[in-house]
C-alpha cells in the first residue's frame, strides 16, 4: 500500500498578503502563491492597479483575491490592512514584504529626501507590516514573513546609496526578526533578487550601465523574467522551508557568485 506523500508546495486555505502586489515582483509571486491554492490579498496605494490585479488573479486561478489599498509607511493603513484581512478571511498565514521603490544617482546629486523616502518605503514599510502580523502568527503558532531585499543588500553598486542602505537594512531585520520568531513557529527569511526586468529597472534596461555592470555580469547574461521569482517565494511560503531562519535565497543568475 502506498502512503499519500506529504504536499510540501501545497497552500490551499492559506492567505497571504502581498505588499506591492498589483505589478512586478510582486503580482508575480501572487500568482505562484495562487497557483498553489493559496488565498492572496493584494495591497497597494494605486487603487485601479490593486484592483487590476485583483481582478486578473480572481480570473485565471481559483483561490479567493481581494484588494486593500493601502501605503505601507502608513501605521495606520497597515493596521487597518491586518484588520481588514482578519475580518474577511479569519487568518494570515504569509506576508510577502514586496512593496518598495529605488531612486538612483551620485550622492553629491541626491537630496536627503530622496534618501529618507526610499528608506521609509523599503524599511520602514517593512518593519510595519510585519509588527502588525506578529501578534496573529504568535497566536497560531504558525506563520511565514518573506522580505524583498535585494542583491544589493549584499553587495554594492555606485550610484544607489539610497537602494543599496535601505535593502541592506532589509538583510539586516530579517535575521534580527528571524531569530526573534523563531521560537513560535514563524520563519522569516528573504529574497534577494537580481536583475530583473520589472517597471523599476525599465528606465535603464537599454544603458551601457546595465548592459556592462548589471546584467552583463550575471552569467546567464540577461534580465530575469519576473515569473523566475516564483519558485523561491513558494518554497519559502511553503512547509517546505520550515527549517529556514534568516536566509537570504539569491536569484540572480550568479551574478554576486562571480
């Protein structure tokens, strides 16, 4: 007789909220965790995009999306998304941490603004959303929270000061969150992406510097397609990565490897 093998991939009944989630990375990491049964709610503070998105995924899979708009430096949007979330579907199983935004350039040609709005986005956006799922993963004894972070919170590259500190930061909390966690059953860990062909890099896909720097240095020597990332963001969502604490899992085609 045959045992029935364990599903490790399997997420029917959970949810996940994904931050940034109508476009990009991270409407791309929404459809895997869809594709796998996963219920998602998408947020963002472009309500047509949220929508849109929402939309597409209700259209091509079965679990149930929904859409919250909201800005993830906002304490208040970010409770009232938990809340909202808890009210519809009773848990939160995953957050996805993929809202973020990049603004390039010298140091010497930056404003402190830019610096600071970069780092409330991709930080403090972060440090937010995952406070305010804490208390409902605690009481599960249960739960994922997967950051966006970045190759370049590993390495470094000129002209991103703002990117390179604030995804520096990212690596940095989820080991500090992971660790602190850990004991009730809750695995933070994070995606380093490459290059990747998404709205935030299309201004300078065509640049000798992307061309010789960026994605001439990965060595498949192209942009990544954005449905690449979905692997890593199922397997971290999943049981599957239930011994994972604080990891940092690059997909970039080696280009940190070289």
């Amino acid at each position: 007789m045959k045992l029935p093998g364990i599903k490790l991939f399997d997420l029917n009944e959970r949810v996940a909220i994904i931050t940034g989630g109508s476009k990009g990375l991270g409407l791309a990491m929404a459809e895997g965790l869809a594709s796998a049964g996963c219920r998602t709610v998408i947020v963002n503070r472009n309500k047509e995009e949220g929508q849109a998105a929402a939309l597409k995924l209700n259209n091509e899979y079965d679990p149930e999306s929904i859409f919250i708009q909201a800005d993830v430096t906002d304490e208040d949007a970010i409770n009232n998304m938990v809340h909202t979330t808890m009210e519809k579907f009773g848990r939160i199983d995953i957050l996805i941490n993929s809202a973020g935004i990049n603004i390039r350039g010298a140091i010497d040609e930056l404003s402190h603004d830019d610096f600071i709005k970069v780092m409330k986005v991709n930080v403090d956006g972060i440090w937010l959303a995952s406070r305010a799922v804490t208390p409902h993963m605690k009481k599960n004894k249960s739960g994922k929270i997967i950051n966006l972070a970045s190759t370049l919170g590993l390495v470094g590259l000129a002209n991103r000061t703002p990117y390179a500190s604030s995804k520096g930061a990212v690596v940095q909390m989820t080991r500090a969150l992971g660790l602190e966690l850990a004991p009730f059953n809750i695995n933070v860990n994070a995606i380093c992406p490459g290059p990747f062909l998404t709205e935030m890099n299309i201004p300078i896909a065509d640049t000798p510097e992307a061309k010789n720097f960026i994605v001439g240095a990965t060595a498949m020597g192209r942009w990544g397609e954005l449905k690449e990332i979905q692997g890593a963001a199922l397997f971290l969502a999943s049981d599957a990565s239930s011994y994972m604490v604080g990891s940092m899992v690059t997909v970039d085609a080696g280009w940190i490897a070289k």
